[in-house]
C-alpha cells in the first residue's frame, strides 16, 4: 500500500521535475519519493505496480508484440545548498536547477508523466524507477529486481533516462577499481633512514599513471575513450612515524570491447611488480543499435548516436540480452556538480520524442 500522497502529474513535465527535486532522496533515504512514485502510478488502471524495497515498477499488459523498459533512479548524490529547485530565464533559455536536476529526476519526470498517460501505447511498456544507483553497486535496486524479480525485466529493448543531453548515447564503458598495497617498515621520522617508507613506494607506479595515454577503442561504430586514473591515497599512522603500509586507489574505465576478466588482465600486466586487488567492478556495454527497434528509436530521436562515457545501468540489461541506450535529458558533465541545471527544452524535448515513439502506428 502507497504511503504517501501522490504527485500531481496534470502539472508540466518541468513542474513534475521540480516536484521530484523538492523531494530529497539521497542515496539510502528514497522511500519518500518511492512512496509518492507509488502512489502516483497506483492510481493508473492501465497499469499493474510491484514495489521491491524503494523501487517501483508498473507495467502494461495489452498483449502488443513488443515490450520496452523505460527506467531511471529515484536516487542522488548528497545535496549541497541546491534544494529546493529553482527555475531561470525565459522560453527557449529557461533552465531548471537543482539537485537531481541532470542526474536524473528529469529523466524520471518524463517517464512518470508518460506511464501515468500513456494507457494505449502501441508497444507494452515496464516503467522502473529504482533506487540505490549512486552508491556501491552491490546496492542498486536495478540489480536487485533482476535477482529477485527477473520477470520484470523481460523487454525487447531498454532505454534509461540518464542525461545525454536529448540525444542518444550508446552502450557505456566499464568501470573497475583496484587497490594497490605497497608495504615498509616503521621508524621514528627523525631517522628516517632506518625505516623503510611506504608512500614513497607509490612514486614509480604514480608516475607511470601520470604517463599513461587512455586509448580510444571503436565499438559497433563508436568511439569510446578508456581512462586509468589514480583517484585516492591512504597512509600513514602519525606525522612523525615512517609508514609501513600505503593504498593507492585506481579507476579503470575500459571500453565495452572487454570483459572485466580482459580488463582485470590488462590492469594487473599494467602494474607489474604490484600487489593488485580489485575492490569494484562493473561491465561496459555495446552501443545496443543493431536491432530492428533500437534503430527505430534512434531514427525517432534523429541525429548521430554517441558513445556514453561513464557507467551507466545499461549494462545491466545488456548483460540479460536486452539492447539498451540512454536518452535523457541534462548535460551529463553537470551530474553531481553544485550548480546541477537543465535546460526546460531538453525535458520537452525527451518527452515529445518518447510519447510520439511510444504511441507511433506499428501496423
């Protein structure tokens, strides 16, 4: 049973996102905004609503020939000064900020407003706003729906909200990050020579990041740019103590050409002489463009597809054999920024392009 009031799905589709925005969900504290999504979306005849933990899926069940995921999370970052929402400007220059503004509560206004009103689409839609994308992914709610209910995410072809600026982004890298440990011996600072100093063991394998050049890897037609980044150190026990012991932590971006076992081996031959483990790993994905209906969906959108360069839930249904892309709204260099902002025509924009695909004449 819904717990809370629902949201008012009459109102614009920006208005929708503002409402969205102005509902904190944080990672870890979405049951509000679930309960509202809940409510909203039980209140549809046409559509059929299962709630697993803070996520919720409603479905169609008019027997159409094809079946389409349209999903995004409920969830953000921590907010930081920019809630509640705000809009700017004017007509075609308006622009919404906000904390979730890009990442990705416009994305799920547009496919709440839509589940709510679409009840005679052309294709059977699985409407999914899931919880728990920006943290471990251990904890997403996508995956958690594809281990415990994976009926639901039978579909023909998947498209998630995440920001792409209006247009469609293809498949997504992978993601996997590694810890390398060094160790030494402890000794008082003021002799430091009789220590045997851990950070400093970081120095080569530093400077070989430093030096490293991501390559640019083609996929089924699109470019995708790798990356190997150092992006945390840890070490030491006091200011006047050489440390024996250091952890350097590496993200490795690797296009979806790879597996994570070809990745793992390309990162553990890179840091030869290293002890490596890796603490975090997700797949990249294919652009997910060679079916018949994700070329349709592309030719609906219109322009050039693109690579998508950050992980994204696409690979969770690339990885049960679903094509899946991203077409959202927001610039996806914004995400998780304080100044979080999207343009209101980006929004219209996703919305007119979903309803015209979704109820187009399939006969």
């Amino acid at each position: 049973m819904a717990r809370h009031s629902s949201l008012d799905t009459t109102n614009s589709v920006t208005d929708l996102t503002r409402a969205l925005i102005d509902i904190p969900s944080v990672s870890g504290d979405e049951t509000t905004l679930a309960d509202a999504i809940e409510a909203t979306l039980a209140a549809c005849a046409h559509l059929e609503v299962i709630r697993d933990g803070d996520a919720v899926v409603a479905r169609t069940a008019l027997g159409r020939a094809q079946r389409v995921i349209v999903a995004g999370h409920i969830d953000t970052v921590p907010i930081n000064g920019n809630v509640p929402s705000r809009l700017d400007g004017s007509g075609e220059t308006q622009t919404l900020w906000g904390r979730g503004s890009v990442d990705m509560k416009a994305g799920c206004a547009v496919a709440l407003k839509l589940a709510v009103e679409l009840a005679d689409p052309t294709v059977d839609v699985t409407w999914i706003f899931y919880d728990h994308e920006e943290v471990a992914s251990s904890l997403n709610g996508l995956g958690r729906l594809a281990r415990t209910h994976a009926p639901l995410l039978q579909a023909d072809f998947a498209i998630l909200g995440e920001p792409s600026n209006a247009q469609l982004e293809g498949g997504c890298n992978g993601t996997m990050r590694v810890e390398l440990r060094t160790t030494g011996r402890r000794a008082h600072s003021a002799r430091a020579w009789t220590g045997d100093n851990a950070i400093h063991a970081l120095a080569p394998v530093l400077t070989r990041l430093a030096e490293f050049e991501p390559e640019t890897v083609e996929v089924d037609g699109l470019a995708y740019r790798e990356g190997l980044s150092a992006v945390g150190v840890s070490g030491g026990v006091a200011t006047n103590v050489i440390p024996d012991e250091a952890v350097l932590t590496v993200n490795y971006r690797f296009a979806p050409d790879k597996s994570e076992a070809d990745a793992e081996q390309r990162v553990r031959a890179f840091f030869d002489g290293y002890d490596v483990v890796v603490a975090d790993s997700s797949p990249g994905a294919r652009p997910g463009l060679t079916s018949p209906v994700a070329q349709e969906f592309l030719n609906a959108v219109g322009g050039d597809a693109t690579p998508k360069y950050g992980w994204t839930d696409v690979a969770r249904f690339s990885a049960l054999g679903i094509p899946a892309v991203n077409f959202g709204p927001g610039n996806p260099e914004l995400a998780h920024t304080d100044d979080e902002n999207v343009p209101v025509a980006q929004i219209e924009r996703c919305e007119h392009v979903l309803r015209a695909w979704l109820t187009a004449d399939r006969a």
